[in-house]
C-alpha cells in the first residue's frame, strides 16, 4: 500500500502564488511517474503536469509559464509551484503516483485526498 500526503492549498488572490506539496510512503519500490490532477465542479478531471523519475515534465496547455513541477526523488516528494493564479485555476487539485511493481509486473496508480486551491479577490 501507498500512502499520499498533500499540503499547500488555500486562498489566494489573482496573481499570486501557491506551492503544493505531495509526499509518498508505503511499499513503494519505485516510483515511475508523479502528477497533479485537478477538478472543478461540474468539470471533468484534467491533468495538469506530471513528472518522471528521469526529471521529464509534461504540462498542460493552460498551465504552460505559470507552473512548474518538481521532485526530490530521495524523498519520494513532488512538489507543484504555480504562479500567475487565475480564478480559473480553482478546483481541487489531486496528487498521483504510478509505482511499477516489478512481481507481477505491473503498474499501480495511487492518488491523494485533494486539496482546495481557491482564487478569488
């Protein structure tokens, strides 16, 4: 079993910043790749950037210059640093981890309680 443990939501106003935190523990051999998820209600859920062991990062589209992901792999953590924030950025954003299990050989996807991210004047 994994356990994920997130931190750093709250309140912000436009234009501010936030830093979200993820730290995984458990029976984790090795972690594959680490990413935040968001939702807004009545939205679907939508990615908004992962990152590998390896330090490769994907983004999405909307977030592309505002955030930034990162990890310290000794620490099984990743971390979210958005800047910029736009109302539009509210929902409830979730860590994942997706740990490769060598026996059998297969991978196991792992997700954190949510955390709120509001921004609002």
């Amino acid at each position: 079993q994994v356990q994920l443990v997130e931190s750093g939501g709250g309140l912000v106003q436009p234009g501010g910043s936030l830093r979200l935190s993820c730290a995984a523990s458990g029976s984790i051999v090795s972690i594959s790749a680490m990413r935040w998820y968001r939702q807004a209600p009545g939205k679907q859920r939508e990615l908004v950037a992962e990152i590998t062991s390896r330090g490769a990062t994907n983004y999405a589209d909307s977030v592309k210059g505002s955030f930034t992901i990162s990890r310290d792999n000794a620490k099984n953590t990743v971390y979210l640093q958005m800047n910029s924030l736009k109302p539009e950025d509210t929902a409830v954003y979730y860590c994942n981890a997706q740990i490769f299990r060598i026996y059998p050989g297969v991978y196991e996807d792992y997700w954190g309680q949510g955390t709120q991210v509001t921004v609002s004047s």
